[in-house]
C-alpha cells in the first residue's frame, strides 16, 4: 500500500501537524481519533493537566500490546494538528477516552486496497 494514502483530507483538516505524524498516520504506523471532551474521564484529566483542554484529538500507537502501554506516547493536538502535550502510559489510560474521527474521509485508493485484504493482513 506504499504511496497510498489513508485520509484524502488529512493535510487539510489539520495544516498545522507535523509532517511526521502525518505520515505515520496516512502509513497506519500511527492512530489518530477524537477526544470525547464529553465524557467524564477527560474531565478529570483536564483537572490534572489544563493545557489539554486545547486538544482536539490524540495520536498513539495501536501496535503497543497492553502490557507495554506504560512506555506507550500519546501526543495530544489541537484542531488545527499543532502539538499540545504529550503524555505518557504511565499518566493515564486513553480506554473511554475516545471517538472516532468523523471529520477525516478515506482516501478511495485506501478502501479499495482494503477490499482486497483478508482478515486485515495488509500491510504497507
């Protein structure tokens, strides 16, 4: 899937993420999903750390085993993709945390390529 890109709109929506996260996103190295800013869990992890309430989304690793999740990064950025805080596995748990991103559209070369993969064996 080399040179295929997940979201058509990426760059778009958030002109202002690094250029490496946008990569590692568009590869699948990396995941990005919206904040749920409703639930109760981000609430009280605002309380701990302020500057999250400028966050928009999160980007992490859905490779990390559940067992390693505390040496796990979670960068958290704004709606724009600039970086607000990065915060550990240690300092918090992202389960409950999340929504999907329904701003962000597949690419239609990325879900054809999907048509043809089983059992979510491809990779790039």
């Amino acid at each position: 899937m080399h040179g295929i890109e997940k979201y058509d709109n990426l760059k778009d929506v958030m002109p202002n993420l690094l250029p490496v996260l946008r990569d590692a996103i568009q590869t699948e190295f990396l995941e990005i999903k919206k904040i749920n800013k409703e639930c109760e869990k981000y609430i009280a992890t605002c309380e701990n750390f302020p500057e999250l309430r400028k966050a928009g989304y999160v980007i992490f690793s859905h490779h990390i085993k559940k067992n390693e999740h505390k040496h796990e990064i979670f960068a958290f950025i704004d709606e724009e993709g600039n970086t607000v805080k990065h915060l550990t596995g240690r300092e918090m748990e992202l389960y409950g945390l999340l929504d999907s991103c329904s701003n962000l559209h597949l690419s239609e070369e990325y879900i054809e390529q999907q048509k043809h993969c089983h059992n979510g064996d491809c990779r790039h």
